[in-house]
C-alpha cells in the first residue's frame, strides 16, 4: 500500500485533489462519528458536496435524463458495499 501527501502528490494526484479527499475522508467520519447508522451514500453525498468535487452542471447534466426517465437507483443500491456509482444509474427502472 503505498500513501500520498501533498508534499509528494505521485504521478496520480495534485495538491488540490489530495486536499480535497482528505477533507471528504474527514467529513465522512464526521458524520459516521455523529449517526454510526448514516447510510453510505448520504456520507459520501454530504462529502462530495462539501468539497465541491463535483460542480453543480456535471450533477445536472449527469442526473437530468435518468431522471426525467425516471430511472433512478433505490437508496438500497446506493448503500451498496461497491463503488459503482456510475453504473447503477444505468439501471432499467
């Protein structure tokens, strides 16, 4: 296992994005500190919100079709031990 820093980002990363996951690893124990019982995709949500990892017209552009198609994952899918976010909205409602 190897770990980052913002003194020695790797190849992967830059100081801004290792900043901002620390700050959305922090904010998620928070919450899980307050609520041990918040759902997985509430902290990871209030998280990325937080950090502004996602820009609001990514979130717009990404959501409104399946939306309006209405197919839209249960909060049992989006509380899954996973991290495919990206392909559960695919789902056929």
């Amino acid at each position: 296992m190897k770990i980052v820093s913002p003194l020695d980002r790797g190849p992967e990363h830059t100081y801004e994005t290792i900043l901002k996951s620390t700050l959305h690893l922090f904010t998620m124990w928070l919450i899980g500190d307050i609520n041990p019982l918040a759902p997985k995709w509430l902290c990871q949500g209030i998280a990325g919100y937080e950090v502004k990892q996602m820009p609001d017209e990514f979130i717009k552009n990404s959501t409104s079709e399946q939306i309006h198609n209405l197919v839209i994952p249960t909060f049992q899918e989006l509380n899954s031990e996973g991290w495919d976010f990206e392909t559960i909205r695919t789902r056929v409602a």
